[in-house]
C-alpha cells in the first residue's frame, strides 16, 4: 500500500477519534454535572463550582472510555470509507485487509502511547483535583493517609480536644499494626501539646494499643515537659483499618511517571501494591489494547454490506467491546487484590483482544 493511501486512511481514522472523544468528553461533563447537582441538592456548593468540578471530572471518565472511543471511531472511520466503496477498490487493487487497516492500528497504538505518557499526568491532576474539591463540598472526607519514603503519615479525624498526627516507619498489610510510631497530639488552635513514642502500635476497636511508650506532655509553651513511661498505653480513636486502607491516593489520581516511586514507597512501608502495580502495567499496555479495538472495530465495519446494515454492525461491535470490558475488569480486579499477577491481570485482557481482531481479520481476508 503506496504511502499516500496511508496517510489517507490514517487521517480519515485519527479524525474519527478527535470526533468521538470530543462528543463522549461533552456527554461526562454534562453527566457528571447532573450527579453533581443530585448530591448538592441546589445547595451549597454553587452552580459555577459544581460546574467546574463536572470540567475536571470529565477527563477521567473519557479516559477511562478511551477503548471505546477508540473502537467507535474505527467503526466510524471504516464504515465510510465502506460507504463510499473505498475499500472495494482498494482491495480490487491487490491491497490486502492487514495493509488497509494498519494505519488505523499504528495511529490506535499512538494514541495510546500519548495516553500514558502524556495525558495522563494531565488527567491525574484534574482527577485529584475534583476528589479534593468533592471531599470538602459534597463528601465531607478528607485524605487521612499519606506514603513517603520515610515512612507514612497519618491523621486522625479532629475531636473536641484536637487531632493526632501519626507517623510510623512501617506497617502491616491491613494497616492494624504500626512499627516505629511517633504520636503528635495538638489543640484545636493546632499547638502541639505533646507526643507520644512507641516501639509499635496495635489498632483494636475504638482504641490504639501503644507498646513500650513514652509520653511527653508540653506546657508553658513547652518551656516544661512531663515525660512518662508506660508498658501499655491506649488512645481513643475512630479509625478502622478499612478507613485506613480506603485512605490510599487512587492510582487514578497519580500521573503515570510518579506512580514506581509511590509504589516503591508503598512496599517499603509494609503495604500492598497490587492496585497501583496492576494500574501501571494497564496503562503500559494501551497501545495493544488500543491498537486491538481499532482492528476489531474495522472488522466489523468491513461486513455490513452483506450482513445485516450498519446497526448490525454497530451492535456486534459494541458487544465485543462489552465483553472485552467484563473481562478486563475482573482482571484488573484480580490483580488489584493480589490474587494474580500484575502484569498478568493487565496484559492478557488486551492480548486477547488482539487475537481476535486477528482472527477477525483473518476471515475478512479470506472473504
């Protein structure tokens, strides 16, 4: 296939996914700006903000639907090039079905590419963004967790004596058990009034457990300190272990570039790392995935004039994709739990969709 045919067909395909997207990007602004407008109840906070806030959602969603976009593109872009007879001549030309749909696939692969590596973090950020605005207007939650590669941080919910700040060197995998914890108790004018050592920290209902501890209590603007020592000592807390865990930064929100160190943070702190490894190797692997939903896409567009019209077409598309869909979201959340590998739970799905575009494909050619 001559290079101009090439260009052709791969314009006509990346203008189809300009189309799509753009039209999917409108319809999750105006749907999340509808489910904003629930939550708030024409209260507080106002339409301009909720407004804003259904801009920086709608990102993530057409992110998330990016497969799909790209899949309804194809069948866009396929299906008038079929429309208008294109691909009847070009095949009479001796062109095979793999040549005529590669540019499609080549321009799926590097739209993916883009994704992760530059829309991404784009995307992160105005997701991170909207949770951080959705927790202080609508949700009333705040982060109470923090990873670093010193260890982690956490904050209590604020009471009537104040609020504690946590920070330990490392913890068990459910969060229930701290390891090199320091205590920093503060006011409700947020003065530190003391602080609290302790070899490790056990979280049992309503309470920490704190071993081998030592208390010191500032005064007189911590001109004095009362320091004690205690063999066992228990502070009142409503945490749980779930809220903890929920606490975690999603993978959503963090750019893909950023996302080994947190990971390497996460494992050194004693925490699991399946959801945010899985979410890696996924984004890794959307330029076979992508490039997979193009070809599926063109095989179906490449029938319908014998089998049925464009919804038939449309239809049995769509149906792919669905099932595509189920599929990767329980691997995806077989890898999140750990029960499969990572890079297993975000490559077979995306693999599998290439063997059956090919297989597609392969049909479509002996036609």
């Amino acid at each position: 296939m001559g290079w101009t045919l090439w260009r052709y067909v791969a314009r006509r395909f990346f203008g189809a996914v300009l189309g799509v997207a753009a039209i999917v990007a409108t319809m999750a602004a105006l749907g999340a700006l509808a489910e904003l407008l629930r939550r708030s109840g024409g209260g507080e906070p106002g339409v301009l903000v909720l407004l804003g806030m259904s801009l920086l959602a709608a990102p993530q969603i057409a992110m998330t639907a990016l497969p799909f976009i790209v899949l309804l593109a194809a069948l866009a872009a396929f299906a008038r090039l079929s429309r208008g007879s294109e691909i009847v001549v070009t095949r009479a030309a001796g062109v095979s079905v793999w040549a005529l749909t590669a540019p499609g696939a080549a321009v799926a692969a590097a739209v993916g590419v883009a994704g992760f590596a530059a829309l991404n973090p784009l995307v992160a950020a105005s997701t991170l963004r909207y949770e951080t605005l959705e927790a202080r207007h609508l949700s009333g939650r705040a982060s109470l967790l923090s990873v670093s590669r010193e260890g982690l941080w956490l904050r209590q919910p604020e009471t009537e004596g104040g609020q504690t700040v946590i920070r330990a060197r490392a913890a068990s995998a459910d969060a229930s058990e701290l390891r090199g914890v320091t205590f920093f108790v503060s006011d409700r004018a947020d003065e530190t009034t003391g602080r609290i050592d302790a070899a490790s920290a056990m979280l049992r209902p309503g309470a920490w457990v704190l071993f081998d501890a030592i208390e010191r209590r500032f005064a007189d603007e911590a001109a004095t300190v009362d320091t004690r020592r205690h063999a066992r000592l228990e502070l009142p807390t409503a945490l749980t272990s779930a809220q903890i865990l929920d606490s975690f930064a999603p993978p959503e929100t963090m750019s893909f570039w950023s996302l080994p160190g947190f990971i390497a943070a996460l494992e050194a702190a004693g925490f699991s790392s399946a959801r945010h490894r899985t979410h890696w190797h996924g984004q890794l692997a959307q330029p076979v995935l992508f490039a997979a939903m193009a070809l599926i896409g063109a095989a179906f567009a490449m029938r319908h004039h014998r089998f049925g019209g464009l919804g038939a077409m449309a239809f049995g598309a769509v149906l792919t994709g669905f099932g595509f869909y189920v599929i990767a979201d329980v691997a995806k959340a077989l890898g999140a739990s750990g029960a499969a590998p990572a890079p297993l739970a975000a490559w077979a799905p995306p693999l599998a969709a290439l063997c059956v575009a090919a297989g597609l494909l392969l049909q479509r050619e002996e036609n």
